[in-house]
C-alpha cells in the first residue's frame, strides 16, 4: 500500500512574491482593468490597501492625490519606493501585516483592489468595516474581491480565504452613493474561472 504525500501549498505570500518579481522584471506596470475603473474616482488623501507593485497609488499621486500605499511583500513595497523616487513622485509606501490592521486616521478615499478575499472571512469583513469607518463624510471607497463562483483557487491559502457572496459588497455599503458595481469573470488556468465584483461608492456626508 503506498500513500502520496502531496507537498505543502504555497502562502498567498509566497504566491504573489514570485508574481511581483516576474512582473519588474518583465517592466509589467500596466493598470489592470480594476486599478483603471477606479482611478479617475480617486482623490485627495488617499489609502491604498494591499497596492502591490503600486501602479494604482503611483498613478494616483502623479495625478496630485497624496496616497499612502501598504502591502505584505516587502518585495511590492521595495520596487514601488524605487520607481517613485525615479519619477520624483512623493507617496508613502510600507510594508504591513493588513490582516489585523486598523487605519490610524481617515481619508479623502480608501482603496482595496485585490486583497480583502486572501484573508479568512471574518478577518476580510472586520477590515472592510474599519475600511469604511476610515472614509471621511462625503469620500469614496473603492473595493475589488473574488466573489463565490470562483473556480481557480491556487492563489490561496487553504485556510485562509474568503469569496464574497455576489451582492456581498453592494448590501455592505447601504446608505452609500454608489458610483461603480462591476460583476465580471476571467478565465484562469485549468479552465477554471476568477469571478470579481469591483464597486466604487461615496460615503453620506
């Protein structure tokens, strides 16, 4: 009787590590197609959660916006520094555990492209909370998740994950203006799919 011992699944970390490098190594700084519907909503103080390489916070603060930009991988946060400072851009970046993390202060707008559905769900759902406590009266929040439906899982951590109901983030921001809800899907490897919900919404004044 033999028995196959499968080796142990990457960190979302560890994942997204080895993606980054890929990517500035290859020059890949292009906005995906979340980071560009939200762009032109982006304004004044401005938080970036989970930026990653940062093309989002960069492209905002040479729009004039004063972002601060947080991220996990040390690697991100370390090329972002770079390419600010070669343009001249002033941002803070940072590397930080987001899981647990509480914003300090508010403002003009809190971004969260990509990152909320790496964590467990009730990790996810606290951190969206002290998301929209940090908007200020009349500033936007803008958020990006995987929803259920989703087939590709090999980005995760098998513990560590949430897909958000398909309404999840609508019913989550009720009372707000809603500028933005796009449902879409992507196909993944294996003939798996990524199905995403990104929304845009403007907090009661």
């Amino acid at each position: 009787m033999s028995t196959t011992i499968e080796p142990p699944r990457q960190s979302a970390l560890e994942f997204f590590d080895r993606q980054f490098r890929r990517q500035a190594e290859a020059q890949d700084y292009a906005l995906n197609p979340f980071e560009r519907a939200v762009l032109p909503q982006l304004q004044g103080d401005v938080l970036d959660l989970g930026c990653g390489l940062g093309n989002l916070a960069l492209a905002a603060a040479e729009r004039g916006c004063r972002v601060t930009a947080l991220d996990s991988s040390s690697t991100a946060i370390a090329d972002l520094a770079r390419r600010a400072r070669e343009r001249g851009v002033a941002l803070e970046a940072h590397s930080a555990d987001l899981r647990h993390y509480v914003p300090a202060r508010d403002y003009d707008c809190v971004v969260s492209i990509g990152l909320l559905m790496f964590f467990a769900c009730g990790d996810a759902r606290r951190l969206l909370a002290r998301m929209r406590e940090a908007v200020r009266p009349g500033g936007l929040a803008a958020v990006n998740v995987l929803v259920e439906g989703t087939t590709y899982m090999e980005m995760f951590d098998p513990d560590a994950y949430c897909l958000f109901g398909r309404n999840e983030l609508g019913d989550s921001f009720t009372g707000w203006e809603v500028l933005l809800s796009r449902h879409e899907d992507f196909p993944a490897p294996g003939n798996m799919l990524k199905r995403f919900h990104t929304l845009a919404a403007r907090a009661p004044q």
